[in-house]
C-alpha cells in the first residue's frame, strides 16, 4: 500500500512539473502555474473591455446621428448617456432610452415623436445586439459570432438575469484557454 501510495504521488509530481502522463493520453508541457491563469483570463477580460468599449462608442454615435435626425432636443447629452449606460448589459441601454423619450415628449406634447424614439432604439438594439456586438467579440476576444449568439441564449434561458450578464465576458475567457491549449504541444507519452 504504502508503494502504490508513493507511486501515484510520484506520478502526480511529476505531471505537476510537466512530464509525460504514465495513464492514457497525453500530458502539455509546461503545465500552466497560477500566474499563468492570470495572465490568459486578465488578458481575455481586457479584450472583453476594450469590445465593450468600441460598442459603447458606435452605439454613443448611432444615437447621436438618430437623435440629430429627430431633432430631440439635447441630442448630444442623450447620446453620451446612452453610450456610458451601454456598457451595463441589457439594463442600460433601457435607461438610455428613458431620457430621449421624455425630452421628445415635453418637447412636442404628442404621443408620435417619442414613437420616433422607441423605434430608433429597437433599431439601434438590433444592430447592436445580432451584428456590432458579436463581430466586436470575434474581432477582439476572438470569440465566433455563432458561438457568442448561441451562448447568450443558452444560458439566458438557464440562469436569466446571470446568464445574459455572464455570457460575454465568460465566452471571452473559455476561447482565451482554448486558445492557449491550441498552442502548446502535446507531450511525447513515455516514462523514465
């Protein structure tokens, strides 16, 4: 008992250093260490950031050019709203439709401008939610666009509120270490 127990620790050790792996398949060289998590989710949530940022930004200039093109009083207040509140996921760009809408409100007294503006948000919330934010996703963190629509659905349906406010940054961190194991090679399987 007492071999069999050294043996498998012996085994155990050496996989944890990096050597080949004695039971089927293979082992990575260079086992990752802690600092290396690190590394590849810190930098998975960077790129995750920086997509956020850009979407922010694009949607910022959409209600800009929609508002302009409304005559909403404010326009360039509200745009600038709208893409600081982007970035809260699913809740913000709700918040940064109220102001628009009340400002086209007061402004002409009629139910059919702040129409206008609904209609110009739903547009802007399509655009943004099956194109610009999926292509940000694959061109920054490279994430599929299949995989970046197929994943908010999934686990919007499992976990609602937490799954559509996880997906992205998630999916940003799961394709980072596949990444990561996609580059280094397998070990050559043998024991010494």
């Amino acid at each position: 008992m007492d071999e069999s127990y050294a043996a498998r620790f012996t085994l155990r050790k050496d996989r944890r250093i990096g050597s080949a792996s004695p039971v089927g398949g293979c082992a990575y060289q260079n086992d990752m260490n802690l600092g290396e998590h690190f590394r590849i989710t810190g930098g998975a949530l960077k790129n995750w950031v920086i997509a956020q940022m850009q979407d922010s930004l694009a949607v910022g200039v959409f209600w800009l050019i929609g508002l302009y093109a409304l005559k909403v009083p404010w326009a360039p207040l509200w745009a600038l709203l709208a893409a600081c509140l982007q970035i809260v996921p699913h809740l913000g760009p709700v918040l940064g439709l109220i102001g628009p809408a009340l400002a086209a409100t007061l402004r002409w007294g009629d139910w059919e401008h702040p129409l206008y503006v609904l209609m110009l948000y739903a547009g802007i919330a399509v655009v943004d939610g099956f194109l610009l934010q999926p292509y940000l996703m694959k061109r920054t963190a490279r994430v599929p666009i299949w995989a970046s629509l197929l994943t908010l659905i999934v686990l919007g349906i499992l976990i609602p509120f937490w799954g559509v406010l996880l997906a992205p940054p998630l999916l940003a961190v799961v394709y980072a270490y596949k990444a990561w194991h996609q580059q280094k090679p397998p070990a050559s399987i043998g024991l010494s």
